[in-house]
C-alpha cells in the first residue's frame, strides 16, 4: 500500500483543528501558566501526544543512547513534545519533522516561549519524502507516528538514508495484535482510512531487511495498559470534567472515547506498544 498525497490530506486533517496555537495559549492562561515563559514541562498535558508521556521519551532515549551533541530528527513529531524533552532534558538539537502544518506552526511557537528556539526546529513534510541531504542525522526518532503511514517500506528506506552511518533509530510505537479489528475511534485516526497497523514481527523484519542492526525490542503494552487504567481512572474521579490543557484541545470532545477505545484495544491484543532501537551499520 502506497500513502497519496490525498492520504496526507485526511491525515492533516484528522489532527489539525485550524486555531489550535490561540486555543492552546488561551488554556494555558487558564491553567495560570504565563505562555511567555514557559517551562516544557508545562506543556505536558497538550504536547506530549504518546503513551507514558515524558517518562517513555526519557527512557527511549537512555535506550537509544542520545547525547547532547547529537543531531536528532522526530519523524512525525507532532506539536514537539519529545523534541522539547530531548533538548531541555539532554541538550541535544532535534528537528521536527510532520506532515500537519499546524502542528508545526503551534510547535515553533511554543518552542520560542520556552525559549529552546536554538535546539528544536520545525519542517513542514511527509516522512515519506524527507527534504534532507542524505547522511544528515545521528538519530532519528519515532513515537507514535507510524500509525498513519501505510509505506512503511519507504519510511524505513528514508530513515535509513538520512541517518549517518552508525546513527540510530529509536522507536516507540502502537502495533497491531494479533486479534482484530480495532475499535475506532482512536487518537490517530476516526475510522479504517488512516489506520495502517502491521504485527511488531513484521515491522521488526522490515526494519532489519532495510539493513538495520537491531539494538533493542521490547514489548510495552503491560505498562502502556497500566497508564492507560491510571488516566481513565482519574477522568472518572474528575466525573469526566476536562482539565483546560489537555488532547481534547487537539482531537476534540471524543478524545475520552478514544482513549477508552485504545486502553480496550490493548487489553484485548488488538493493538501492542512496541519500543525498538537499531543501528545504521
Ligand atoms: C499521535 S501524533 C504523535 C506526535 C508526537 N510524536 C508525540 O509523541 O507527541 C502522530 C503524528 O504523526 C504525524 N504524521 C502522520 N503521518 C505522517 C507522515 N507521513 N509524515 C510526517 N508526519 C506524519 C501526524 O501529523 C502527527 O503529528
């Protein structure tokens, strides 16, 4: 299955809302945040579009070994959560990478107002088109963002190329299990047109028939589950009362639903949380 440009449309269009940057600063204000100086963390509820939050970017990137003179890309970083995380908590400079326009333009201007705008910078592409000379990068990074992606033989072909050799890949990603469908919705997509899950074994070998060296594979999905149960819980304690920054303000009023949808998925192998690190040789 090949991605089209049209697929690029509806996958825009699933995340981008057309106000998110005003609806975000106006619920930072209502959070009591000052969004001219932010700290990253601050960020959290909103930007940090993955399960476990910052504690797995952290952990992918002890795994992955990322240091701070390294030059990182996120593929399909969205509004840069973990790109914010990786240079404020490991100084290392990360470019973004998203085919959502508007999760660029709100992603540069959060960066600025946590003053990391020297580390973290934004490009607007498919990842299946990567605007980069070859050899560009020492890591590349991925949470997350492959659910979208129907071409995973391109990807991984593009990752390959613009990696130095020697650099590495890091990935923490949801998969499918091996029972299905998927209810829908979920976070990355309504229904089956953008939903392009593959088992962990054959992106596994994917990856590895590219000319990658595997590092690491471990399955997360007992501890995505337990978060996903923690989350749920607290909604409920909330009596499903929104927070004002949250994921709602990027996938709208059913992102409750979503989640729930998700945490089933995982609980019924429908869907798995894989994190992975290879190596260019
Ligand atoms: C669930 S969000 C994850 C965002 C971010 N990685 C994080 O963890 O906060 C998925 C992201 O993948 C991006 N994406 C999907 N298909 C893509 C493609 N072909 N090229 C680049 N980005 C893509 C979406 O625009 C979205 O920002």
């Amino acid at each position: 299955m090949t991605e089209h440009a049209d697929d690029r449309t509806v996958v825009s269009e699933h995340y981008g809302r057309g106000d998110l940057a005003a609806r975000i600063l106006a619920a930072l204000r209502a959070a009591g945040k000052v969004p001219d100086a932010l700290a990253a963390d601050d960020l959290a509820p909103v930007d940090q579009f993955h399960t476990r939050g910052k504690d797995a970017t952290l952990e992918l990137a002890r795994l992955a070994g990322v240091t701070p003179e390294m030059r990182v890309l996120d593929v399909g970083g969205g509004l840069g959560g973990p790109a914010r995380t990786l240079a404020s908590e490991i100084g290392c400079s990360v470019e973004v990478l998203d085919v959502t326009e508007e999760f660029c333009r709100a992603g540069e201007m959060l960066t600025t107002r946590t003053g990391l705008g020297d580390l973290v910078s934004f490009r607007h592409a498919s990842a299946l088109d990567m605007p980069h000379s070859d050899a560009s990068f020492d890591a590349v990074w991925m949470q997350h963002s492959s659910m979208n992606i129907a071409d995973k033989e391109r990807l991984f072909a593009e990752i390959q190329r613009v990696l130095r050799p020697g650099g590495h890949l890091a990935l923490h990603e949801i998969m499918a299990g091996p029972v299905a469908p998927i209810y829908f919705p979920v976070p990355w997509a309504r229904g089956p047109e953008i939903n392009f899950l593959r088992p962990p074994e054959e992106v596994r070998a994917l990856i590895t028939g590219t000319g990658f060296e595997e590092l690491a594979w471990m399955d997360e999905t007992a501890s995505a589950l337990r978060w996903f149960r923690e989350r749920l819980a607290a909604a409920d304690a909330a009596s499903g009362e929104l927070p004002p920054l949250g994921l709602h303000l990027v996938l709208g009023a059913d992102l409750g639903q979503m989640f729930r949808n998700l945490a089933r998925n995982l609980q019924e192998d429908r869907a798995v949380v894989v994190q992975g690190v290879f190596e260019r040789p």
